[in-house]
C-alpha cells in the first residue's frame, strides 16, 4: 500500500529539524563563554522578571522542574545565580542573578542579538509574523480539550 504521508513535507518535522539547527547554532556561539543556550535563556527569563520562581521558569521556558533545577544548579556553582525562600512557603525558591550573572548576561546579549539579526536576515516582518502566528495556531491545535 502506498502512503500519502511525506515527512519531508511535515511542519511538524521542518520545524523541529530547523529548531535542532538553530539551537545547535546558537550553542556554538555561547561555547567560548562557557555558557549553554539554556544556561541564557534561564539568565534572560531571571534577568527580564522582576520576581520569578523555578515553577514560573519552567513554565516560561516549556521544560520540566527537574531540567530547571539542573540548570540552576550548575548557574548557581558558577556564582551566577542565587536562590532564596519565600516568605509564604519556604520550598518556593525565587531567582535572582548576582552581579557576576547581570555581567555574563550583558557580554552575552549582543550575541544573542546578532544571531538573531543575522537568522532572520532577508525575512519580510510580515513573513515573520505570518510564521509566528501558524505556529501559534499549529501549536493550539495540539491541545485536546
């Protein structure tokens, strides 16, 4: 019997590959910092909200608590990060970053920057937000209800 389905033609599948490419892109310009992607990412959500909890980062960054709490561990060794009780519940953590992390997160935003700037090279703003809002869309429709 002869499929009609081509992953080739997927987006679900053209998505993940480019994102695949685009982290490992990304990766490799963090590794001279000896800092990951993640490792930023977690300093850009801790940076860019005022108070934030290791639940609320990894509900931002659509991982699990456990992946957090490894990225805040290794953040934390390296002196980048602190995290304290809550005055309600002593096992919420908040997030701050030290002095050392609000550097490392300066150095490193103009790299992130410019990557961006350089993937999204060529691309129409309204492309981009046509692309934007499929994925929303394509990303809604997963959710059974």
């Amino acid at each position: 019997m002869l499929s009609l389905f081509n992953l080739d033609d997927c987006l679900a599948f053209i998505t993940n590959k480019s994102s695949k490419r685009l982290v490992e892109a990304l990766d490799n310009e963090f590794r001279p910092y000896h800092i990951t992607r993640s490792q930023w990412i977690t300093m850009y959500y801790i940076f860019n909200n005022d108070s934030i909890t290791q639940k609320e980062l990894a509900d931002k960054m659509a991982i699990k608590e456990p992946s957090v709490v490894r990225l805040l561990q290794k953040l934390e060794l390296g002196g980048l990060i602190h995290r304290s009780e809550t005055s309600e519940d002593k096992r919420i953590k908040q997030l701050q970053l030290s002095s050392k992390g609000i550097k490392v997160y300066h150095e490193l935003l103009p790299i992130a920057e410019n990557f961006k700037r350089n993937t999204l090279q060529g691309i129409p703003e309204k492309d981009l937000e046509t692309f934007k809002q499929v994925l929303e869309i394509m990303t809604k429709n997963t959710i059974k209800e």
